[in-house]
C-alpha cells in the first residue's frame, strides 16, 4: 500500500508543476468524461449528476413514472371502492341499517343540519350563475353595491339584493360568533400547551408517587399475614359474554393471601344464558380455593351505581378496608394489588389510587388507533399533571383502588348520574381527600372497535359530566376547599374540558367555516384552520409516538367526532332525550398476545383442526372461541345521517372555496367532508388488513 501512495505523491507533484490538467477521453458512450487537474480529485466526492448519461436518467425517469402511475392507480383504486361502497350502502342499502337518532335530540339537530345544507347549496347555486355572469367581483369584504341604474335585470338585482343582507344581517352574528369561537379555541389551546409543559416537567424531574414505609412482601406469609389489610375486589358486569372470562380468570390469579381477600362478581346481566355461565365460572375458581362469591340483583336499577351500591351494602364489607373494581374486560397483572394498596400506608389523607389502562386492541383498526391516541394523552398528560400537582382527576370508573371510609365519609355510589365514577371523585375531592395516579401501574381492556359503539360511548361520557355539573355545582360553591382548587374544579375541570371544548370544535369546525365560505367578511384566518390545530394535534399525538403517521386523520377524525359530543353536552346540560340511558359497551373478548396463541393451540388440539396454527390472528382465534360456543354474528353496518348530511355540507362549501381561490380552505374542507362521509358510512371501523 505504501508504494502506491509514494507513486501518487510523484505523480502529483509532476502534474502540478507543468499545471497541465489530465484528460482521459473514454470511446464507450456509455461512459461521461471527467477531467482531473488534481490528484486528490480522483478521491474528492463528485457531483452524481455529472456522472449520469443519457441512458440513466432515462431509466431514472421511467422508475418516477411508474411510481406516479402506481399512486394514480392507488387513488383511483380508492377511490371506485369508495363510490362502490356509497352505491351499495347509501343508495341501494344492501347490508346496512339507519342508526337510531335516540342519543339526545338527535333527530331536531338532524333536521336543522339539513336545512342548513339546503341554504348553502341553494347559495351555491346562485353564486355559480353569478360567477358565470363575471358578478365575483363582489367577494371584496369592502364591496360596492350598485345604484338602482346599474342593476342589470331581476337576476342581477336579486344578487345585490343578497348581498346587502348578508353585509348588514348575517356577517355581523357570524363575526361575532367567530370571535367568540377563537377565544374559547386560544383558552383550551393554552390550558392543553400548559398540561403538556407539566408533563415535561415530570418526565425531566422523574417525579413519581412514593411508597411510605416497605412494601408488602410474601417471603415471610406466615409471621406478616395481618400486615396485609383487606381487600374486597368488585367486578361489575351485564351481559358481558365474550369477557367474563378473562376479568374473573385474571382477578382471581392476583398475589395477595387468600384470607385477606374477596371477590365480588356483581352480575346484572338479564339473559340467563349468561348468568348460568358467570355462575359456572365463579363456582370453578371457587373450588380452587379462591374466597369468590356471585351476586345477582333481582331490582336491577341505577345501572353500574346502583350494581356497586348494592354489594357495598352487605354486612361483610364492615370487615374490609380497600375496595378494588375491575369492569369486565380488565385483566389487572397479579402484582396489581402489591403496587397500588401500598401507597396507602401512613398516608391517611389518600383516597384513591388510580392506575393506567392499556389496550390489547389498539392496533386492531383505524377507530382503534385514533381512539388509543386520545386515551394516551388523557392518562399521560391530563390525569398524570393533575393527579401530580392537584392530588385530583376524574375516578375512571375501573383499574382503582379505593379506601372504603373515603367511599362511605363522600356519600357512597349515587344513581343520579350515568358517570357515577367522577360523581363520587368530585364529591371525595370536596371532602378533602387526595388522589393518587400510578403511570407506570397498567392494566390490559379494550377499547370499542365499532364506530356505533364507541358512538355510544362517547356520548354517556359526555353526557354524564354536564348532569353532574347541573347538580354538583351548588355543593362545589359551598365546600371548604380553597378558591383555587373551586376555580379549578368550576372552570377547568367542567367547563372548559366538558363544555367548552365540544362546543367550539363542533362550531368552528362544522358551523362557521362552512359558512365563511359564503360570508368572506367573516372569513377565519390561516392559523386557526391550520395552523394552531397541527401543533396541537402533535401535543396531543406525543404520548403515543407510534401513532405519528396517523396525524392527519386523528385531527379529521376529532371534528368529526364533534357533533355527537357537542349533541351529549346539550342533552346533558338541558337534560333532553337519552341523557341518563345506560348503553352497555360492546366488547370483543380481546386477550393478550399470548394467551391468544394459547387459546388457538389448546382449540387446535381439542377440535383437531390442523390448518389453524401458532400465527393464527387475532380475529381467526375470536372466530375459533365463537364457533366452539355455537355463536355466529353477521356484522351490519350502521348508516348516520348527521354525519352524512355534514359531509353534504362540508363538501358544498369545499366547491364555493373554489369560486375564491382558497386553496387551504378548500383542501381542508374536502378532506374534512370526506371523514364525515367515511364515518356517516361506518368506513372508519373496518377492519385492518
């Protein structure tokens, strides 16, 4: 090597003396000439575009245009399965049923959507004849309107007619609600940018709640065993098929001395199918050993509070200091108890500790990761921040732990609401007790993979706070709690987290853009559309860093989820329609990785059925378990006509955009109609593949 380098150096020095450049000229066209005046050229990094010859960059050009026309087919492919869908759902029904309007006053806001929709596109026409005619002119804000010797026939004067009354009549409301729009959308921007601060606080700080005293331990069962105060574990459940197994199975598996503890399945279910299976469940655990016990109301009323204030009331729960619920579909680790009751020690002031849900079915399809997105920023930032500075959040309602004499000193569990679980934390929190958040503690369910359930869902929990805000707001005024933590509860906690949140989403998203479209003197700056919604979208998606790709669709999707919320936050606060209705939450019956694998090997063996194997899916062991019951469900899918008639809407506005040459406007706006429409068709919930 180094005789190599010593003939480059002579070479070198020769070449530069006589400062003549080598040429070397190759006859092979295929190859480009390249002309050295120095040696260390022959190892300096070259341009790549002096290196490409005709017979490259064609291949070059031909690679981008066959991944051009692959987009092109992509899209179209999209888009014919699209249409597909909308011909054989929409127009011809085949397979789909009308979702019911019962949640609030769904039917009123359907029928105002709808003569909405039809102004707007009776403007559009009128503004398309206009634009035809060269009348566009008249989009200017400070616009002119004509004398009585201009007007150029009835057509002409009727446009002029409109704009006078859109200038003095509907600009100024729209401006005005605009305003008001912006400012609530720059409060609840900041409190969110102000809970993701205190989260990074946490996280540079490494703040975590600490254990008073030692842990307990089993190593020494026989000299500790009343060391270990008692526990009543409660799992509430009604016609919970495809998941009692696993919340018993799991709860029953918890590290904790079997004297010291007790099991409650509280069994509200009304088919007694299931109840005979809950009972045969129960029974078998029983016989290993495992202190459980199963309770059946005869009187099943005030749902999941009257089910809970019902078993809190036998005689043997005097016996009992802690209280564990688990709903039906949670499967707490066997060291759930070891990490949470202990925190209680030496801490007589701490009510409740709360631990983190995680979800075995969040990648099972698009509704699935949307929804974990949500549910991470709720537990990580929300309930973390708040639980940390505050020593308050909303009780979940499952995976908590609860001191019994926090529960009975705040009233016990209350019927008269459908979120009993934050009626009972608000009331402990006035009462002076103090709360705990574990984010590190998880404990596995699922999440709702039908858009209809989820719907349901979505409008019991927003519903619900608006009730409790009506009746708990008296109480909140006179308890002894400082001013901060009042103003707390009253404006940030309620109103602008419950109320105020669904009511500018829905508004500006849904009611006030669509129209600036129409009114350009109240039309909405860059930022509000774009802008401020990406970053915070980004602050929301951090906690889930996996969901990043998924963005663009969260931020749709959210908008669009803002009419059944801001329709459950009107039913609630004005208690109008279904607002105290109890829905169920239909579950799957989703398990672990493993214990899926397991299921399919053991239903292998058992059927002696070969052609199901180890990477079986989720979804074919679901089917296997469903079969071996006898069940077979056919899925239908759900028409929505609120959301189908806002995507009507959003997408008339999208084309008078064009008219205006906005070009985000009208991205936006398609895009946004577009989710409507893919929602309002029950697109968003099928399945991945």
């Amino acid at each position: 090597m180094a005789p190599r380098l010593n003939l480059f150096e002579w070479w070198g020095r020769d070449t530069l003396n006589e400062k003549n450049p080598v040429i070397l000229k190759m006859e092979n066209p295929n190859f480009s000439i390249v002309e050295i005046n120095d040696p260390e050229d022959e190892f300096k990094q070259v341009d790549k575009s002096r290196l490409k010859n005709a017979k490259q960059v064609r291949w070059v050009l031909l690679l981008k245009a066959n991944r051009a026309v692959g987009c092109v087919a992509w899209l179209a492919n999209i888009l014919c399965t699209l249409l597909g869908t909308i011909k054989r759902r929409l127009i011809l029904r085949q397979g789909v049923a009308i979702a019911s309007e019962k949640l609030g006053k769904g039917k009123l806001m359907l029928k105002i959507i709808k003569a909405f929709s039809v102004v707007l596109l009776v403007i559009l026409v009128f503004e398309v004849v206009a634009y035809c005619k060269g009348w566009h002119y008249f989009e200017n804000p400070n616009l002119y309107i004509l004398q009585t010797s201009e007007i150029q026939g009835l057509l002409h004067f009727l446009y002029v007619s409109w704009l006078e009354f859109r200038a003095r009549y509907i600009a100024p409301f729209a401006l005005s609600l605009s305003t008001i729009c912006l400012v609530l959308f720059l409060i609840q921007s900041l409190d969110r940018l102000i809970l993701c601060l205190g989260c990074l606080y946490i996280k540079m700080k490494k703040i975590k709640p600490t254990i008073n005293g030692k842990p307990f331990e089993l190593d020494d069962l026989e000299g500790a065993l009343y060391d270990y105060p008692m526990v009543l574990v409660q799992i509430p459940m009604c016609n919970e098929r495809e998941v009692y197994e696993l919340s018993i199975s799991a709860v029953c598996q918890l590290d904790w001395p079997k004297e010291r503890i007790l099991i409650q399945v509280l069994d509200d279910s009304d088919d007694e199918s299931i109840q005979w299976l809950i009972k045969a469940e129960v029974s078998k655990w029983s016989q290993k050993g495992i202190n459980i016990i199963y309770r059946h109301r005869l009187i099943r009323t005030g749902y999941k509070a009257g089910n809970l204030k019902s078993a809190m009331s036998c005689d043997y729960v005097k016996d009992y200091e802690f209280v564990a619920i688990f709903d039906a579909d949670f499967q707490p680790t066997t060291d759930f108890l070891k990490k949470t009751v202990p925190h209680f020690q030496d801490n007589p002031e701490l009510g409740l500790v709360q631990a983190r849900w995680a979800f075995v079915n969040k990648d099972e399809n698009l509704l699935t990761r949307l929804q974990n997105i949500n549910l991470c920023f709720h537990f990580e930032v929300e309930q973390q921040v708040n639980g940390t500075f505050l020593n308050f959040f909303g009780f979940n309602g499952t995976a908590g732990v609860w001191r019994i004499k926090a529960l009975e000193e705040s009233g016990g569990w209350l019927e008269r609401t459908t979120v009993e679980d934050m009626d009972i934390a608000v009331r402990a929190h006035l009462n002076g007790w103090k709360f705990i958040y574990l984010n590190d503690v998880k404990v596995l369910c699922e999440v709702p993979e039908s858009f209809e359930a989820y719907r349901k869902q979505q409008h019991r929990w927003h519903s619900g706070p608006m009730q409790l805000f009506r009746l708990c707001l008296p109480a909140v005024i006179k308890s002894k709690i400082s001013i901060w933590k009042k103003t707390n509860l009253i404006l940030l906690f309620f109103l602008l987290r419950k109320l105020i949140l669904p009511f500018y989403s829905f508004t500006l998203f849904c009611v006030i853009l669509p129209l600036t479209m129409f009114i350009p003197e109240a039309e909405l700056p860059m930022w509000v559309i774009c802008y401020v919604p990406i970053i915070m979208t980004i602050l929301n998606i951090l906690p889930a860093p996996k969901s990043i790709p998924f963005l663009a669709p969260y931020l749709l999707f959210e908008n669009t989820m803002s009419v059944t919320k801001f329709n459950a936050m009107i039913s609630g606060l004005f208690q109008l329609g279904s607002s105290y209705e109890w829905i169920v939450t239909k579950k799957a019956g989703r398990s672990s990785e493993s214990d899926l694998l397991a299921a399919a090997d053991v239903d292998t063996r058992a059927l002696n059925q070969p052609q199901i194997i180890r990477a079986a899916s989720e979804n074919d062991i679901s089917d296997v378990k469903g079969q071996q019951k006898g069940k077979s469900v056919k899925k239908i899918n759900k028409i929505y006509r609120k959301e189908l008639a806002l995507a009507f809407l959003l997408l008339t506005a999208s084309v008078r955009s064009l008219l205006s040459a906005h070009g985000l406007h009208f991205y936006f706006l398609l895009f946004q109609g577009v989710t409507f429409l893919l929602v309002g068709l029950d697109l968003i919930g099928e399945q991945v593949s």
